[in-house]
C-alpha cells in the first residue's frame, strides 16, 4: 500500500510500506501547500526540472534530512554546488533504485531553466517525468510539466501504469482537453490532476478533465485535498 498526499501544485509525497518517504517536486512556499504539514523525514527526492515552483525546497529539505537526490544530471550538479551530497543523477530512458523502487526517467515537453539569486537562468537539462515501480507490480506515472505528447502512448504501453499524475492548470502545461487525450494513451484506472489551481492563470480544474474523459469508463479522476492522505 502507498501513502499519498498531495502538497499543492505539483509536490507529492509517498509513504513507502517500509516507512520511508519519497518526495517528488517539493515547494513548501506553494500557496496552496497544507496549512500546519511538516516534512519530518525525506529519505530520497525525485525533481522532474529546475523551475523554482519544482526545486525551490530541495535543497533545503535534502540537507536537512540527507535525502538521496535523483534528478537529471544537470540539475544534480547543480544542487552539488549548493551543498546537496546525495546526488543520484540520471537521464531519459535510464532507470535506477530508490527506497526500493525502481525509478525510470520519462519524457517530458517542457522547458527547465534554473533561476539564480541574480535572476539569471541556468541550463537545467531537460524537462522530464517519472514511472515508479514497485515491489508488487503496479507502477505510477509522474508526468512532472508537460504538454500532451504521442510517445505517452509508449509510457502505457510498456509500463501499464494503473495510476498516473497528470498537470491541468493550462497556460505552462497541458489543459484538461489535452490531459484527456494523455489518459486515453496513458490507459491508467485513476488520474491524480496536478499543476492546477495554485495561482488564478492555472485554469484547468478536475472536473473538466473528468468531462473530458466521460466516455472512459475505465479511468477515474482521482481529486486529492492538500494534506489529506490517500492510499493506493
């Protein structure tokens, strides 16, 4: 059984059966992260990209809990520098072990710029999503910031995802009307909708998405509250 909780926008956090916790895109200044949460533990960290609403917290959470950091190699190096030591780089197409599951790095369309303290951006590599195996089979998809794309098809195709996270907002990723056509490649029994409704410009809402899917009997919009914990 996996824990999740959404934390706004588009941080997750996952309660692995041994106890363990692994965060995806953690920003704990999002507006719409839950009022009172506290990360007491984050044994590993996966970051899809480098804008500061996907990376913002990761350092800090890394160095204070230690975490292992698992992200493209650019973004990697340049947590190295600002103290991070845990690094576990990757790229697309490659896989490796986190917390005893396995971590395959997606593709994703979108950009990855890294904001310095100065406002200037650095190359972060590639914008990339997330397929996360788990020891009893069933696998979960973290699409991270995207548009929809054709090769989703391949991602349900060899992974068979039975849940996947989709962005709705519209504007810096896909909208609902796309995000339906991903679940119909994507092929997954539940959709978690993320990257919505975190600033006024994200439009995109489940409901949409799940109007979009009506014919898709197979497929359910899965609409979490921020803080509140679900089981998969």
């Amino acid at each position: 059984m996996l824990e999740i909780t959404w934390l706004g926008h588009s941080s997750f956090q996952f309660k692995l059966p041994s106890g363990e916790i692994l965060l995806v895109d953690p920003w704990t200044g999002n507006p719409k992260y839950p009022e009172g949460h506290q990360i007491t533990r984050a044994d590993a960290i996966l970051v899809s990209h480098g804008h500061f609403d996907h990376i913002a917290s990761v350092v800090e959470l890394a160095v204070k809990h230690g975490s292992k950091v698992v992200s493209n190699y650019e973004i990697c190096m340049y947590l190295k520098s600002r103290g991070v030591a845990n690094i576990a780089p990757m790229n697309k197409g490659g896989s490796q072990e986190v917390c005893g599951v396995k971590a395959v790095m997606t593709h994703a369309l979108h950009s990855s710029g890294i904001e310095d303290s100065n406002g200037a951006m650095i190359y972060g590599g590639e914008a990339s999503g997330f397929v996360l195996r788990f020891s009893d089979g069933r696998a979960l998809y973290f699409a991270g910031d995207t548009a929809v794309f054709g090769d989703m098809a391949l991602i349900g195709q060899i992974y068979r995802p039975g849940l996947a996270i989709l962005p709705i907002g519209d504007l810096f990723t896909m909208g609902p009307e796309e995000a339906a056509h991903a679940c119909r490649m994507i092929g997954a029994a539940r959709v978690i909708p993320m990257h919505w409704g975190t600033f006024p410009p994200l439009t995109g809402r489940p409901e949409h998405l799940a109007h979009g899917i009506r014919e898709l009997s197979g497929t359910q919009v899965w609409t979490l509250t921020p803080g509140q914990a679900v089981v998969w």
